[in-house]
C-alpha cells in the first residue's frame, strides 16, 4: 500500500517509520530545512532525537508529490489540531484523510470530523487514536491503536495500513467517540499532572493530595468524559476502550506524556507561558479545555474537574485553589 504522512513531528514522523519496511511511505514536512536536515541525517534529530530512520522512508518537502504518490492509497495527517483545518484545505475534496490529532479547534470548539465536514463535505474522513507515545511506537515496541470511520472502506485501509509488527489496530465506527476521548484525555492528564505536582511539592504535608485523589481524579475524570461524548452523539461503550480509559491512563501517568507535564510543571509555581517555553512541543488540552468547557455548556454537561483545568490556565485559581473548589462541591450520586 502506499501511504502518505503529512507532517513530520514526533507523532508522524513514528508511525511513518514504523510501517516503511511493508508498505511504500512518503513523510511529507513542511519546513524544507528539516526535511534536508532528515535526509542528510537519517533521523529526525528535533522531534525524535537518535532514532535512525528506515533507508527506505522517503521524506518529501513537496505537498503537491506528495499527495499524488497516495492517489490510491492512503492519506495520514499528522498535524497539530490548530493546522488541521489549514491543510485539509489544501488536499483534494474527494480524497479520503485520516488524522493523527487529539483536541477541540480552538476558536470553533470543533472536533476534527466537524472540520472536515466544514471544509470537505462529505469526503470519508476518520481519526487512529489510541494510548501511544511517538518513541514507543518508533521502536516498534507494542502498542494498541482504534482507527475510527464511519466510512468502512476507510476503517479496513487503516487497518491493513498499520496492523502488524508492533501494532495492533482495532477498529471503530463511533468517530464521535473516539475524537472526544482523545481530545478531553489531554485536559484531564493536565488535572493529574497538577494533583501529581503539588503532592511532589510538599510531600510531608498531610493536606496535599496524595493516591487516594489522583485515582479519584482519573475515575471522574473519565465520568465526565463519557457524560460529553455521549451528549455529542457517542457510544458509552467507546470510553471503556483504547481512546477513552486507555488514552487517559497513559497520558495521565505516563512520564512522557506532554500534557501531564504542563500540569507538573503549573503545580511547581511556572506561570503558563514559563511551561510551555519548557515544555518545546504542542501539549493540546492547552488549547483545547476552554472549548471542552465551551462544548459542555452547550450539551447540559457538568464537567467540574475540566472547568478547573481552563480555570488555572486562564490564572483565574490557582493549582491549589482548584483543588479545594473541587473538594467542596456538593455530595451526589456517583451515576
């Protein structure tokens, strides 16, 4: 098969390399610099630092090549959400996409299949999401991943794309589902990050949270995440899988996990700008929990633990603050 990866972080440029010894893979970059840095170097020394290329990945500056090298085989966009819209825009309205991007639009509000519909139409479109860091899935070490359509035809490509070797690829036809629990995930991974931060601060401190509330913290977490994407049109169901439970476990754990770094780095007195400029890479629920929020209102959802992730982004409470808010809110049925 061919496939045609277009972007080359961390994220494109792993699974691009992953599958380039079975199928023919161009990695599209749009910076002409890094894509003669890659070349000359066999590596992608900014966003995947020491990792050897495969010989046999071709690594393309040119959108125009490489787009007509996929003409009948499959299309894989590997770019940050806020670029999603941006290069759709630019690819053929008949061509089927599938994308690697987990987050709400900033400004919209919208999940990455309402994007393409704005832009394309109707055009088979679809997300591959799942608990996987880049590097992981680079080294071919295992990872489970759902590629999510409501076109068949397209499920079945990115299966037959992407399972094999290290990767295991389930299927889905609730794009709905899957898209929101790789977006909200990413919000609820900066709550545990910052739970997990103040806890490191002032480890003797009998007052900061410790296990009980960061277990407490995901399971709800996860409550909330359900609530919105079944309003949104999602399956229950969907949530207890790979792009619901799975993603958030991993990004909420996980010590490469960008978003649980962000918070970390809140709860050690960084002001947002301070952790991002540490940070070096997009960390989506950044951007994503004001339009999380936004979308929650819409639909009649409470969702208390992601309005206090938006809140101490926007420095409207402070780590702690947002704690002791949470802690104080009335008692409820769990269900």
């Amino acid at each position: 098969m061919r496939i045609a990866v277009l972007g080359a972080g961390a994220w494109g440029t792993a699974l691009a390399a992953a599958v380039a010894d079975r199928h023919e893979v161009v990695l599209w970059a749009r910076d002409p610099a890094q894509v003669d840095a890659m070349r000359r170097d066999s590596s992608n020394q900014r966003y995947l630092s020491g990792l050897a290329l495969p010989a046999q990945l071709r690594i393309e500056a040119d959108l125009d090549a490489a787009v007509v090298h996929v003409r009948d085989g499959l299309l894989v966009l590997a770019t940050p959400m806020a670029a999603l819209r941006g290069l759709l825009s630019r690819l053929p309205r008949d061509m089927p996409a599938l994308w690697l991007c987990k987050g709400f639009e900033a400004g919209s509000g919208a999940l990455g299949h309402e994007v393409a519909q704005q832009v394309r139409g109707a055009a088979p479109c679809g997300v591959l999401s799942g608990p996987s860091f880049a590097i992981e899935v680079a080294r071919a070490q295992p990872t489970a991943l759902v590629a999510a359509s409501q076109d068949e035809g397209l499920r079945a490509a990115a299966v037959e794309a992407f399972h094999g070797g290290g990767l295991r690829v389930y299927s889905s036809d609730d794009l709905v589902g899957v898209e929101v629990g790789g977006a909200v995930k990413n919000v609820l991974a900066i709550a545990v990050g910052i739970l997990d931060g103040l806890a490191a601060a002032a480890p003797t401190d009998a007052t900061v949270p410790g296990l009980n509330a960061h277990a407490a913290l995901i399971t709800r977490g996860l409550a909330e995440m359900t609530r919105l994407g079944v309003a949104l049109g999602a399956r229950a169901e969907t949530f207890m899988g790979l792009s619901g439970l799975g993603d958030l476990v991993l990004t909420a754990t996980g010590d490469m996990s960008r978003n649980r770094r962000v918070g970390l780095l809140l709860a050690a007195g960084n002001s947002l700008p301070q952790a991002l400029a540490a940070l070096g890479h997009v960390a989506e629920g950044v951007y994503s929990a004001d339009m999380v929020c936004a979308r929650a209102r819409v639909a009649g959802v409470q969702m208390p633990i992601a309005g206090a992730v938006a809140d101490v982004l926007t420095g409207r409470l402070g780590p702690s603050q947002a704690v002791r808010q949470l802690m104080a809110r009335e008692a409820r049925a769990e269900s």
